[in-house]
C-alpha cells in the first residue's frame, strides 16, 4: 500500500532537520522497502510570508486527508509581532484541533552512548526506554469556567477547572494498552485521587477499562507526586505512563530531561481512530521548537526528527521492525562517536545536520 505523508517543515531549523527525513524517505522509497507519497506544506512563519495565515486551508485540507503529518518546528523572532491570531504557533494549534489529536506520546529512551550526559547516574538511565501518555485535548487547560474575577476589595480570584468525562478517559486509557501491548506490557496510571474528584473518576475509568477490555496487561495505579519522585529516582521501574494533560505536560518534561538534550526528543499526537477506515490520523514533531540561534548554519541535531518519523513507522503503519532498524541505526552512530554540537564532548568536533543524518542512513 501507498501511505500519503504531509511534510510541513515550517521554521528555523524545521526545514533543515526535515530534509534528512526526507532523504530517508526517498531511500526507502527508491529500495522498495516502503512505498510513501510525499506532499509538502507550509506552516508558521514560513505559511505567514507566503499567505499572512499560519497555515492554509489547503495545507489543512491536505493535512487531513494524508496517514500521517510529520511537522518540523515553528516560530522565530522574525514573526513576533504578527497579529496573535496568525502566529506561527496558530498553526500547530489548529492542527491538534482539528485532526482531534488527544494522545500525545513522548518517549524518553536513553541511548547508551549518551547515558553520561543524563543528570542521573548511568546505571539509573543506562537502557532507559519509557513512553508517557498525556491527555492533549482536556483537562484544566480547556475546562470552564476559566477566569480572572476582581473582588473589589484589592482582591482578584483565578478559577481554572480540571474536567474529564468518562469517554476522555477511556480513549487515551486505550492508546496506552494497546501500546503497552507492543511493548512489555504494563500501564501506570497517575492522578491524584486524594485530593482531586477528576482522580477518582480517572482511576475507576481506568480501572474498568483494564478490566473489560485489557485483563493481560499489568495496571498500577500511582499517585502523580510520587510518580514523580519515582521517575527521577528509578524511571526503568515504569514502561507505559498515562496521565491527564497537566500532570502530562509536566511529567514528560521531567523524563525528557533524564535522557539529555531537547535535539533528541521526538514525539507522537495521535487522534480517534475512524470507525470507516480503520485509520487514525497522526502528527509527528521533535519536542524542540524552530532554535533560531543556530538555524541556517547546518548544526542541528536532526535526531529527533529522524526519530519522529521512526514512531509513525511504528504508530501509523505498522513497521514496527523497520522502526526498531532505524533506532538501532540511532544508537550505532552515536556509538561510533558522532556526535552533533549539542550532544559532543568538549575539545571533539562536532557533525552538521547532514553528516549526521548520511550515517544514519548508511548503517
Ligand atoms: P528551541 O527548542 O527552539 O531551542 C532551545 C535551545 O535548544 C536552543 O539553544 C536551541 O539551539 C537548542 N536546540 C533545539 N533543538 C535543537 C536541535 N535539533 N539540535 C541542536 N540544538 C537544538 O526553543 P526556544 O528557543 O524556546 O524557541 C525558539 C522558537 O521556537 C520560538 O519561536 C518558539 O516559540 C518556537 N517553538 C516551537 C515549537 C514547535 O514548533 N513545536 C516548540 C517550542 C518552541
Ligand atoms: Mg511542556
């Protein structure tokens, strides 16, 4: 089968880090070991220049109809002062919402060669490879009410409101048992039923979904605080987390820091799956923004997108061993010592963007 990507490389560093994406794709077209239709889009800046919108709807359109969008990074001085609704980040936003991207997956993997750049110890890191599930689209960051009320006595009152139905809890506690079914199959939930009802209801829903639907995988259930604590202190103990949209936000930047710079982080936003074709629509995005201070000069790491695009193998089309090559292809370049600025040692020297991705390729 032809699987229809949509390139949207965007600003910066974005297209730089999607052209060794590219190249990849193109060898594995040209090998026939997989067969992709590429189409490009603009989005952020770079669609403001061309159109003064963050993304056009033909780009959305475009976006919605393919397997799978693979997304650089947007934004950069150049574009702050655009009108708030037509900034690079609009672009993005709109995405997420439109293709209802409710699952973000972010890998914190720990490659070997790396462990020493960790802030923990080797052992603690060395061998990592967890997945935190965050809830993308509900929560405290949408709920109402959401205001700012004046008192009038020298008093303001902020209200945000954390809400979950039923439904939320159980897609996203779905994505996390399929996937931990690839994976060594085992879940932990976190909330903090203590204290919060939205706690509760996430751990009943989890619970009964684990029941009737996944009795083979291991459920634990973990308070969000001392999940946290665990994380930094021993994080091979977890495989699958899943928690809601602010624990989330906060939880996978803690683990993405156990595993060293942000050029090696890739992530996954996964939607509903459609009842018709069986199909999900997907995002895929390195966790890193456009990095305006090094874009145009060749220096950025594009491990993390290459890893992106490793994750829709996996997410999106099945290829899962194809994905599993390409990680190993990750770890034996970094093993070999090639090393971007970002990730090298001090007094070696360092590989541009497209050293790095050549030898991916190569091995
Ligand atoms: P950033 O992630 O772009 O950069 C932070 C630091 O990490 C910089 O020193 C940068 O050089 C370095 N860095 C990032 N990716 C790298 C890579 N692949 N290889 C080597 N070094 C890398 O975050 P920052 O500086 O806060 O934001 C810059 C722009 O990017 C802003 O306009 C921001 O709004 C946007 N941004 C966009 C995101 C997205 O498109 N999803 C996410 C985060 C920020
Ligand atoms: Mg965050």
């Amino acid at each position: 089968a032809t699987h229809k990507l949509l390139l949207l490389p965007g600003d910066g560093i974005g297209p730089e880090v999607m052209g060794e994406v590219k190249r990849l794709i193109d060898w594995l077209n040209a090998s026939g070991i997989a067969k992709f239709e590429t189409d490009t889009g603009l989005v952020g800046g770079a669609a403001f220049d061309a159109h003064k919108v963050s993304i056009s709807e033909g780009d959305m359109a475009k976006a919605k109809d393919a397997d799978a969008v693979i997304f650089g990074a947007v934004g950069g001085p150049k574009w702050d002062a655009v009108p708030y609704e037509v900034r690079p980040e609009a672009g993005l936003l709109r995405l997420r919402k439109d293709l209802a991207l409710f699952a973000n997956l972010r890998p914190a993997v720990c490659y070997p060669a790396l462990a020493d750049a960790s802030s923990l110890k080797r052992e603690a890191i060395e061998g990592l490879d967890i997945v935190i599930v965050r809830e993308l689209t509900g929560g405290v960051y949408f709920g109402e009410p959401k205001t700012i009320t004046d008192l009038g006595n020298g008093q303001k009152r902020a209200i945000d409101t954390q809400v979950y139905d039923t439904y939320e809890i159980e897609r996203i506690g779905r994505v996390a048992f399929e996937l931990a079914k690839k994976r060594k199959n085992k879940v932990t939930s976190m909330e903090k039923r203590n204290v919060m009802k939205s706690g509760v209801l996430w751990n009943e829903v989890m619970t009964q979904v684990h029941k009737r639907e996944y009795p083979d995988v291991t459920l634990e259930h973990q308070l969000a605080d001392s999940g946290g604590m665990m994380l930094v202190k021993w994080p091979k103990q977890f495989d699958v987390i899943v928690t809601d949209n602010l624990f989330g936000d906060m939880l996978s930047d803690i683990a993405a820091m156990l595993t060293g710079s942000l050029g090696m982080l890739p992530s996954a936003s996964l939607g509903e799956v459609d009842v018709k074709s069986k199909k999900r629509k997907a995002l895929y995005e390195p966790v890193h923004g456009s990095a305006p201070d090094i874009a145009g000069q060749g220096l950025a790491n594009p491990i993390a997108m290459i890893s992106s695009f490793g994750m829709a193998l996996r997410y999106s089309f099945d290829m899962g061993a194809l994905a599993d090559k390409l990680d190993q292809a990750i770890a034996a370049v970094l093993a070999s010592g090639l090393r971007t600025a970002d990730i090298k040692s001090e007094g070696t020297k360092a590989a541009s963007t497209t050293q790095m991705g050549e030898a991916i390729l190569k091995e």
